[in-house]
C-alpha cells in the first residue's frame, strides 16, 4: 500500500481517514433523506409497533405535523408485497403523506421486524397456513381470499387514532399485499350493504316475512310499513348501530399488481333467507403495469360480468355497479378534475370499480414508479374526499433514494477501510497471504478478451435459468423458512459458482498447455487455520460495523441502505442467527466465485482499471439480460410472460457489482479469498432475511426470539 494519500486503502491513517469520512457521508445523506422523507419537516414520521394478538407489527406512522385529537383526517393502510418490507412502499407512503393523509406503512406478519402469531386475522398459524398459492397434488392454484397477515389488525389500529376519520380509511397492497389487502376488505366489509343488514334485521330480529322482490327494496320503507311505533324505535336504534358499523369499514382498496381477484367478483351470500349475489362492499381499483397481471383485465369475460357488463372494460373509466339489477354504468375517468355528484354518492356507497394500468411498468417497478404513486394518490383523493394542492404526479421520492444509494455506497467503502486499517494491525497482519505474483500466469489482451466474454455468457446464463428455475427448486423448510425468493437468489449464486468452477478450469487447462502450470495457487484457500479465522473474523467486524452504522441511521432518521430491491436493513437479534445458516451455506459458493473472479488479476494495467473491468465482465451478462428483458417486452406484444422474468431478481442488478468489488478489493488487501467470500456470504444473507422474510409459511416464534428484546 502506499503512502502520502489522505483518503483512501494507501496507508493505515489515509484508511482510517476514509472511514470516517464514509461514515460523515452516511449521516449528512441519512438527514437529507429524512429530510425529504418528512416533506422537510411538515409530515412526522414515528416507528409503530403493534401487538394484538401476541405478535408485533411494525411499521411507520405518518401524519402533518401537529396533528391533534381534534382533527378528522383520512387515512390509508400501505402494504408491500412478498420478499419485503414496508421499507420497499416508503416511496408511495410519503406521497400520499405529503397530500394530508395519515398513512400507515406496515411489515405484515412474518416480514421484516414484524413477528408471527400462533393465530394471525384469519385465524391462521398453528392449525394450518398459507399465502397466496396453494399446492394440492403438485397442481399450484392461487388462493385469492390467502391471508391478512396482520391487515385486519393494522386497520383496526389505525381505527383507533382520535386524529382519524374512521369513515375514511382505504388501503393499498402490491403483489401478495394485494392479496393480503383483498382477504382484509373481504373481513373486514363483507358481501352485504347496508340495506342488506337491515333487511336481515327485519327479517330475523322481527320475524318480518319479505318476499324475494321486497328485499331489493329500501328496508328503511319497509321497517315504516311493516313495523308499529314501538318496533319502529327499536328498528331505528339498530340501524344507527349498523349504520355506523358500516360507515367505518374499510371505504377504498387498490389491488396493485396481480389482477382480478375474489374480492372482484359478486359472492353468494343470503339476505332474509333468499340466496343472493353480491359484490365486495368496498371501493374497489384495480392497478397494474402495462407489463403486468391484469394487463388483459378489461379482455377478461369474468371481469365484464363482475362489473355486469357485456363490453370490454374501459380503461381508467370509473364503474358504479348495482347488485339488486345486476346492471353497472360508467361515469368519468380516473384523472378527471373532479367526481361527478352520482360518483361521490357511489363512493360513499360502496359500489364505485377502476381499472387502470401504467404506462410501461413491470411488476417491482410498480413500488419505485411516480406513475404508480399518481393513480394511487388521485383514487385515494377521490374516494376518501382529501383535497390538496398537489398534483398526483409531484413527487420527491427520487430524492430520498438518491440519498439512501449514497448511503449504501458509502457504507461498502467505509467497511473495506475499516479492513484496511486493521489489517495494518499485528493481531491481523496474518490474513495477509504472500503475493505470490510470480505464479500468476501472464494474460493477453486477446486471452482477457476471449475469457471475458466468456464470463459475461455464463453470468447471463445463471440468471436466466435462475429466473426461469429458481423460484420452484426448493421451497420454505423449518430450518431454512425463509420466502420463496430465497431459492432464487441461492440458485442463483449456484450457477454463478459453477460458471466460476468453469473458468477456473477452462484457464488451469489453457495456463497448463501454454505455461506448463495451472495458475491456480495463488486463488489457493491454504493459508492455515489460525489465519482463517482471522479472516473470518476481520469479516463479522466489517459486518458489524456496516450494521452499526445503520443503528445510527435508524435511531436519528429512520433510514436504511437501500437501492430499489437491494437493501440492508434493521433485523431481529435472533434473526441474526438465521442468517448464519444461510451464510454457511453460501460461503463455499463465494470462495469458489472469489476464487473464479481473482485468477485474472492484471499486473499490466493500474489497479483501479483492473478493478472496475474485472467488475463490468461479472456484471454486463446480468445487466443485458435485465435489459433485453425489458427491450422485448416493449418491442412485442406483451401475453402476461417475460423473457427473463426480473420480478424477484432486479436486486441482483447492483448486488452482483457490489460483491464482485468487494471479493475482488479484499483480495487486493489480503492475497487471498477467505475475508471476501466470508463478507459477501454474511451480507447476502444478512439481505436475505431482512427483507425475505418468513411469510410464505408458518415458522411462528421461537424461544430465543422470544428471549431477546431487540
């Protein structure tokens, strides 16, 4: 290392210096995102954590800054979808905060710091569990109604705050949110309408007998008929009950990305003892991308007769449906200046159904999409009556997540110098191996070319078939519970280890013909046992020091590192030991893959341009196949399947370039592959069951969990 330099890996000080600078960076970029994040400070935002059935949910809590008991505002429940956390919906959560909402942004159970229960809100764990998909005789079905998974109890919780008008409360989930959003409206509204329960009031509290005309009439007329002064007194105080009951049930829901579901579709219910048909009694939307689920929703048959119409669906064109005439009419778009007084009448009825997809966007682009967040904010606008001076499409997300990548970034280089400077230490001066330059074989520019494309096919290659396989190779098992998204990201780095492995010997067979050696001693894992764990030390600090940092972040500003799906954040203790399973077996994968990355240093060129082509060569074939993705999906006529499906894997897109320089600059420091596969095995999985969560199965609480209080 060389010296004279003030920041950088030269020297044991110009480390400790760029480590502390780092650190500055994080702090300074972390109140700038907060800062955005607040609306500069007119929003306030606090961590909730809320236990109703012995487990807690957690999430944040928005609303204008001060509020009080004496304000009536309305409110909107924010839920991510699989494989997240409600960190992936700050976007969408502090817009529709910045327009006077109160907005609960919240991890369902099982998903980032939020526990499972023996028993969630529709009664599911211990007896028996599922998501959104069930398997019967290897046939996979979607199970629509799935779980709240802690909805139910969010808007119950919500319900609850003085500052809130509890005839105004919507929802919006994305993907299995969505799911999770349509099982909570289905819990929490139901099937009949108001009229509905007061005719069964009549019927079964009054022994009144109606025929099967009669209950398609206003009960409120036929109780002034049917009913002497008496009854009729008692008749009006049950309705004022119901009436209310009914106003504060969930008025409006967005189900973001995954297209029609039961909530869509009139249910048989019985009304007075006659068997009826009726649809969700709340405001429904239905929002995808272009390139997503409901792209063909309005071509759909079953669609047109839930909204009981024999035409194809009008996109952005509002619906208001009748139950009782099985007819539905159409009554302005989505983005016209202002409902009309029959569509404000429907909202506040229940009956009012969208359907609208954005221009141009995939599945997980829907939760990092201005787009989005404008068809979300202008429904809520209009269906729960908020006024603001904002237009929908304003945003200011896009600055908080250039503040949060800084963060990230800075957080990766403030750990390699915090390795740099210990590894000037004596206690850590043996994980630095001996150079063993002399035993490299020599590369040509020809030779590096031919090996880089090479790199660049077998890179594309794993997360394609990991795209195509991944999801399906292995599911959630009590040892490894994580979300099915995991088998992914494993499978993936499976592939990428055996395109290492390939390499490896592709250039030992070559170096032998050409050199009469293979080259492979200096990619050696021997450096003795006491140097490995050292090396396996030198990583958990790094680690620990990345995860402090984010304390700080989290405490002062509610921050995490995140880049759109790559994301390092806030964890349970126990959880810790959960990741270490999963760094077990991700570390031989990394040393292979080290090993694979760090046979072609070049001595002929400086060491940053080494750096950054050995990080393009392993990062272009997964880059081109996001982007071919996207480029036929554009070019074609979209049918609901993708080239290479980037749903769950887009986080690949930054960390495959991040680990890559982090294997590579530790090899740099330390002549050997142990700190950097240790590291990056930690961080993936520390990624991993931070956002994965354990929600696609029943895995509960455990003892230690239970135990430890953070």
């Amino acid at each position: 290392m060389k010296k004279g330099k003030p920041f950088g890996f030269y020297s044991k000080q110009s480390c400790v210096r760029l480590a502390l600078l780092c650190a500055a960076i994080i702090f300074v970029s972390s109140f700038f995102a907060q800062l955005v994040q607040s609306n500069l400070g007119k929003v306030k935002i606090e961590p909730i954590s809320i236990d109703a059935r012995g487990a807690e949910l957690d999430g944040e809590l928005y609303y204008p800054a001060g509020t009080t008991s004496h304000d009536s505002l309305p409110a909107v429940i924010v839920n991510h979808g699989g494989g997240c956390t409600y960190g992936t919906m700050k976007n969408m959560a502090e817009e529709i905060a910045r327009r006077g909402f109160v907005v609960l942004n919240v991890s369902a159970y099982g998903s980032g710091m939020s526990a499972q229960p023996d028993y969630d809100d529709a009664e599911q764990g211990l007896p028996g569990f599922y998501s959104s998909v069930n398997v019967t005789d290897g046939v996979k079905s979607e199970l629509p109604a799935a779980t709240p998974m802690g909805m139910t109890d969010a808007l119950d919780f919500v319900r609850s705050l003085e500052f809130v008008d509890s005839t105004r409360i919507g929802m919006v989930g994305h993907s299995m949110g969505a799911y999770r959003t349509n099982a909570a409206a289905i819990l929490d509204c139901g099937y009949l309408s108001l009229n509905d329960c007061m005719m069964n009031i009549l019927a079964d509290e009054f022994g009144i007998s109606l025929t099967r005309e009669e209950i398609d009439q206003d009960a409120d007329q036929m109780a002034r008929e049917k009913l002497n002064t008496d009854q009729l007194a008692h008749y009006e105080s049950l309705r004022a009950i119901e009436e209310e009951r009914y106003n504060t049930r969930l008025k409006a829901a967005i189900i973001l990305g995954i297209g029609a579901s039961t909530g869509n579709d009139p249910q048989p219910t019985e009304v007075a003892g006659y068997e009826v048909k009726r649809s969700l009694q709340t405001n429904l939307f239905i929002l995808s991308g272009e390139f997503d689920a409901a792209y063909n929703l309005g071509e759909l048959e079953t669609a047109q007769a839930a909204w009981y119409t024999s035409e194809p669906l009008t996109l952005g064109e509002w619906y208001v449906v009748d139950d009782s005439s099985e007819t539905s009419v159409q009554d302005g778009t989505l983005f016209d200046d202002a409902a009309s007084e029959t569509l404000t009448q429907s909202f506040d009825e229940r009956t009012s159904r969208l359907w609208y997809l954005t221009e141009g966007e995939t599945h997980s682009k829907e939760f990092f999409s201005t787009k989005t967040n404008a068809a979300v904010i202008e429904y809520f606008s209009k269906t729960l009556g908020q006024e603001t001076t904002l237009a929908a499409d304003s945003a200011m997300w896009q600055l908080r997540v250039v503040c949060n990548t800084i963060a990230l970034f800075a957080m990766i280089v403030m750990i390699l110098a915090i390795a740099g400077a210990l590894l000037y230490t004596p206690f850590f001066a043996g994980c630095v191996s001996a150079p063993r330059a002399e035993e490299r074989l020599p590369f040509s520019k020809k030779r590096f070319a031919v090996f880089g494309l090479i790199t660049v096919a077998l890179s594309f290659a794993a997360i394609y078939y990991a795209n195509a396989k991944g999801l399906f190779i292995f599911g959630p098992t009590k040892l490894f519970p994580l979300g099915r998204s995991c088998s992914l990201a494993i499978v993936f780095v499976i592939c990428l280890a055996i395109a290492s492995a390939i390499m490896l010997l592709l250039n030992a067979l070559v170096g032998k013909k050409l050199f009469g050696r293979t080259g492979l001693k200096p990619v050696s894992p021997a450096i003795g046992v006491k140097n490995v764990f050292k090396c396996l030390l030198l990583a958990v600090i790094m680690i620990a020091a990345a995860y402090g940092s984010l304390a700080v972040m989290q405490y002062f500003f509610g921050q995490e590192y995140r880049i759109w799906m790559t994301v390092f954040g806030e964890m349970k203790a126990d959880y810790w030991f959960l990741a270490l399973r999963y760094a077990v077996v991700l570390f031989p994968l990394y040393l292979i893959i080290s090993a694979g990355i760090n046979f072609g240093v070049r001595a002929d060129i400086p060491v940053w341009k080494d750096t950054l082509y050995t990080v393009l060569i392993n990062s272009i074939g997964i880059w081109l196949c996001c982007i071919l993705n996207y480029v036929i999906a554009q070019a074609t006529v979209y049918d609901g399947l993708f080239f290479s499906s980037f749903i769950c894997s887009y986080h690949m897109v930054t960390v495959v370039p991040i680990t890559v320089y982090l294997l590579r600059r530790m090899y740099k420091f330390t002549n050997n592959i142990w700190t950097g596969a240790a590291l990056c095995a930690i961080l993936i999985s520390w990624s991993c069951v931070c956002t994965l969560g354990i929600n696609d199965a029943f895995y509960g609480q455990t003892w230690l969990g239970n135990f430890l209080m953070a």
